[in-house]
C-alpha cells in the first residue's frame, strides 16, 4: 500500500499503553512521514496531538519522564480531584507551563486532526476538530481521555463525554467514511487479540441519568472485536498498514513503572520501522 495525500492515520486509545503509538508517532516525525487526515481516541489523541504539532518527543516526555517526576497517576487523586490522574496537570500545567503546546504550529497546518469522544446523554460516537480555541481544543482531548468509573465525566460545548474507546475505540470506519479508504493504523494489542465478550451489567448506580451510556458500556467489548476483524480484513485487502505491538504486552492501562513504558515506547518506533520499512 502506497502512503500518499489520500492516506488517513488512525490512532486506538488504551491509557499507558499509548507510549507504544508516541514511539510509533516519533518515527514517522523522524522520517518525515505525514497524513492529510489523522484521528485519534484517548490516549491516540493525546498522543496524537503532539503529532500534529510536529512535537518530536513531546509525547514520550509526558508519558515517561514526566511521570517519573510528577507521579500523576494514583488513587490518591480521587480524594482531591475525584480521578486516578491529575488532569488539572496534564491539560493546564503541561501545555501551557511545563512542556508548552505548539498552537501555532497545530493551527496552521492544513493537515485534519480528529479527536473521538463517547457521549453520555446519545450513547454513541462524537468526532470534534478544533483548529482556532486552544481552550477547546484541550477540552476535547481530556474528554477523549476521561476513562470511565475512574475520571469525572468532562464537558465539550456543555455535552456530558467520556473516553472516546467507549463508543468508538479504533476510529477507522469513521476515516473511510470521511473520504479515507487507505489508512495506516496504530494499535496498542497484539495481533489475534481479542477481548471478553460477556456483557458485563454497569453497577446500578454508575450513571444513573445516562441509560444510553450504560448500555454503550454493555456492549463495548463487542464492538472492539467486531471492529478489529474490519481492520484485519483491511489488512488482508492491502487497504491497511497496522503497526501494533508483537507479542502481548506487559504494560497496563495505569502503568507506571518507567523502564516498561520506556521498552514499549521503544518498540512502537521499532515496529512502525518494520511496518513501513523506511
């Protein structure tokens, strides 16, 4: 398959386990490698981000050293901010102070970038892009990446989000339908991965006011499988280059032991090496 204008860069979520997809982001900054379209979910839109601003190692710098130096993961969190990590951190302090954001850079580039969030009240997928607010534009990416039962529902435009892998975890039959039917696609599991697919009931008491959230959060798992069979079949077809992890992983969706993330983040940059051979 030939990486060209009309190609798409699709980008799966997984908490922690995105420091595979920064490594695989840095190669493709390294040798240049660009997509007039790329969207992102979760942690593929964290990551993605620093992408799109051609913020070599950004990524990494948050996901690993600054980890090690802030610890913002951890259950102490939910005592003062109701969340297993310090989003307060992440989106304000990081892009504005510690490891400031290139907006300018972002909002000039004529390249698309899509960040997926799962909407409480509709239950189903939403896909922002926001090229002038910066305040927006970090609104949607914490929402992208407010993972369930453990974060605080966000807000965009006033609607309740949460994590974008709820309704729409690999984002690719959204790239296709946007005009996309070449992609490259980042996943954070194995090949032959699959997920559990007995429907696991939402605690009554986990939102109560959003029954069509509840029922997205039933059938979640489902959707990822059926959705990973498309990409395979894409793969198949020659219609997909997917750069995933070669064996399964050891690094969790809270990880934060260093030197773990550090090899998984070495292995993205190696296996999107492989993947595209350049």
């Amino acid at each position: 398959m030939t990486i060209d204008s009309h190609t798409g860069l699709v980008l799966e979520g997984g908490g922690m386990r995105g420091v595979f997809t920064a490594g695989a982001l840095d190669y493709l900054m390294d040798n240049d490698i660009r997509f007039p379209y790329t969207i992102g979910v979760s942690a593929g839109a964290c990551n993605g981000l620093s992408y799109a601003s051609r913020q070599r190692g950004r990524a990494k710098i948050c996901n690993i050293d600054l980890l090690d130096k802030y610890h913002y993961i951890g259950v102490k969190y939910f005592f003062t901010k109701r969340s297993i990590m310090d989003f307060d951190l992440i989106f304000d302090a990081f892009p504005t102070r510690i490891i400031p954001y290139d907006y300018d850079t972002y909002f000039g580039s004529p390249e698309r970038f899509v960040m997926v969030t799962s909407n409480c009240r509709t239950g189903e997928a939403n896909y922002f892009e926001e090229k002038h607010d910066p305040v927006r534009l970090l609104n949607i990416c914490r929402a992208s990446c407010s993972l369930p039962f453990v974060c605080p529902i966000s807000y965009v435009d006033d609607e309740p989000m949460l994590d974008g892998g709820i309704c729409d975890a690999i984002p690719i039959r959204k790239a296709i339908a946007d005009g996309f039917e070449r992609n490259v696609i980042v996943l954070t599991r194995n090949k032959g991965y699959r997920k559990d697919e007995a429907e696991k009931s939402v605690p009554w008491f986990m939102y109560r006011k959003y029954p069509a959230l509840r029922e997205s959060l039933r059938i979640k798992n489902k959707h990822y499988n059926e959705t990973l069979d498309f990409v395979e079949k894409l793969e198949e077809e020659g219609k997909a280059i997917v750069i995933r992890p070669e064996k399964p992983l050891v690094v969790d969706r809270i990880e934060q032991d260093v030197e773990k993330l550090t090899g998984l983040y070495n292995e993205g940059y190696e296996c999107a090496r492989k993947a595209l051979m350049i």
